[in-house]
C-alpha cells in the first residue's frame, strides 16, 4: 500500500487511532518547580528515535512548567501513526523528519511547520546487509526491505544514485520498519534499511553487517519538532515555550549526563549500555546550527534546498501527487528569538 495515500487511509485511520496510540503516563513535577499553566494542554507526539528520546526528561525534571508549557507528551509505538496523527488534526505537534513532514503537509488539516531542529541523523540510519554484499552495487537484484516512502526508503535512493544505481535496480520489499527489520532478520531478505533501536534487532542475523549509514550524507536527515499552523496562529507563546525547553533540555543533558541517560534508556526502553550505541549516530543542534539549517543555501545542511531534492525524490516516486508548498513548512522565528532573549 502507498503510505502515502493520506486521503484515503483517512477514514480508517480516525477510527482506529484510539486502538493504535500509546500514551506516556506525565510524571510529578518536581517539588520547587513552577505550576504548570492552566488551559488545554498542547499534545506533543513522539516516537523511538535517539534524537526525541530526550523530551522525557523535560517530562521528568519539570522543564516544560519552567518555561511555562503546558505540554501532555504522547507516545507512539508506529512512528507512521504519529505523523498521520498530526496531520488528522488530533495533534498540536510531533516528532518527525522533514522528508516525512513534507510527504504530509498537503493533506494536514491544521498545517505542518517545522519550528526546531533536534538533530541530524548522522550514523543512526543504516542499510544491514547479508555476508555475501561488500559494496552499494552489490545491491543490484537484491531484495530490501523497507518502509516505502519514509527517512531510510530516501537514505537508499541516496546510496544507490551516489553509486550510478537507481531505486528500481533493487527489489523493494515494501513493509513497516519493525516488520522490514524482522523480515530480513529471519532470511526473507538481503538487505534491510532501517532506524534505531530496530536495527539492533538486524545485526542479530549471523553474518550481517552495516554496509552504509546516514553519516555518509550529512545533512539528508533532519529530525524536527513539527507543530500545526493552528498552534502558531492561536498559542504562538506555548511554540515558543516547547523551543525554550529544548534548549534547557540539552543543558541538562549536558551537565546530568548519567541522569539524563538513564531517563532516555527508560523512554526507549533499552538498556543504558544499548543506548550508548546510538550517541555518535545523533548530532545533537546547537541554536547556531538550527539557523544555519533553516537558512537558504546550497547543499543539504540548508533544509529549503533539502526539502526541493526531498520533494523531487517523492514526486518521482509518486509518494506525492503534487509538490506541497513548502515556503509554509519552515518557521525559524522561534529559534531566533530564543538566541535573540540569551544574548540580550
């Protein structure tokens, strides 16, 4: 099934979204803290990856009443469910990539705009391999499983075009990623391209092997927080709060770090010593480094120009109908007027 077909999964999937999403209970703030703000909550999706792990320590430790957000975190078991969630309207922001923003924002019904970038995968995206593929090319014939039309669906198309091969050289297996992972781990594929933890279940088959990794093409995997165009318009403070924590989200991380693993491994629910794996495939951003991604350019560390070569990739192969608007997709100002109230 096309996963992109958004109109038509519509129906189903609001009347399934009870039955398919996992909520994370909201932890005690701590004592001394602030109260949190009164209102509606702004319900915030998130999935397993390495990059929006840490939103449960701003859960935790009470950073989102610090910064006067009144947040609920939700979490997903399907990282697909998340994002269809967003764009039904039943979310006001998620974890998401910008690829997948893209595939997305057409169909929202209250808008998709990328407000923050969290980190770029820069490793933690991998293609695993059977014993018998040394090379890219190698791939040519091959069966891969993949999810279609998601991050590491568009990680292999870069692979494979780096190397003079196209998409169609290889032989999709089109599944979920937890599906596609498990395929390949019981000998039903060659090769499987997927993220954390699911790859660690991959590496389990006797003789596999990463053969390429997301640190090959920096950049082409921006991890964003994505909030609709109805927050921005209507509760502009609660996007500027969610942005504000973040950032002390990273301070804690850095100056609590054995804390701070410990309350990411539980939201994996990984073993510390597993999570450890995942650090050097995330590169965490920097305020610096979010206005350099949001700023226009030329090379993919310049989301406007990855998101054109994104949407090319998608049109191309029809996971898009049309090409979205995507001067609506990016928002800095948040970003900017954090740095603007740290260095004043």
């Amino acid at each position: 099934m096309n996963r992109r077909n958004f109109l038509s999964l519509c129906v189903v999937f609001l009347c399934s979204l009870l039955l398919s999403v996992s909520c994370t209970p909201s932890s005690e703030t701590p004592t001394g803290s602030p109260a949190t703000p009164s209102g509606e909550p702004v319900v915030i999706g998130y999935s397993a990856w390495a990059g929006w792990w840490p939103w449960a320590i701003a859960e935790k430790e009470g950073l989102f009443a610090k910064n006067g957000a009144n947040v609920k975190l939700q979490w997903f078991d399907n990282y697909t469910n998340s994002i269809k969630t967003l764009a039904a309207g039943q979310l006001d922001g998620n974890c998401q990539t910008l690829n997948d923003t893209i595939a997305f924002a057409g169909n929202a019904t209250k808008g998709m705009v990328a407000i923050l970038v969290n980190d770029n995968s820069a490793g933690n995206d991998k293609v695993i391999v059977t014993a018998d593929i040394n090379s890219v090319a190698d791939l040519k014939g091959k069966k891969v499983a993949v999810e279609e039309g998601v991050v590491d669906d568009f990680l292999l198309t870069l692979a494979l075009e780096k190397e003079g091969l196209k998409r169609s050289d290889v032989e999709i297996v089109p599944l979920e990623t937890g599906q596609a992972v498990a395929a390949f781990a019981a000998g039903k594929t060659d090769a499987v391209a997927a993220f954390p933890p699911f790859w660690l279940t991959a590496l389990k088959r006797e003789g596999s092997k990463e053969l390429i990794s997301s640190a090959a093409f920096p950049g082409a995997i921006p991890d964003l927080l994505v909030v609709t165009q109805e927050l921005i318009d209507k509760r502009p403070d609660q996007a500027q709060a969610l942005v504000n924590t973040w950032f002390d989200i990273r301070e804690f991380m850095q100056k609590n770090p054995q804390k701070a693993d410990e309350i990411i491994a539980e939201r994996a629910d990984i073993p510390v010593e597993d999570m450890q794996k995942f650090k050097a495939g995330t590169r965490f951003f920097t305020v610096e480094d979010n206005l350099e991604a949001f700023s226009p350019g030329k090379g993919m560390k310049h989301m406007p120009f990855a998101a054109q070569e994104m949407t090319q990739f998608m049109l191309e192969n029809k996971f898009l109908d049309k090409k979205p608007d995507l001067s609506k997709i990016l928002n800095d100002k948040f970003v900017k007027a954090y740095k603007q109230k740290k260095t004043s």
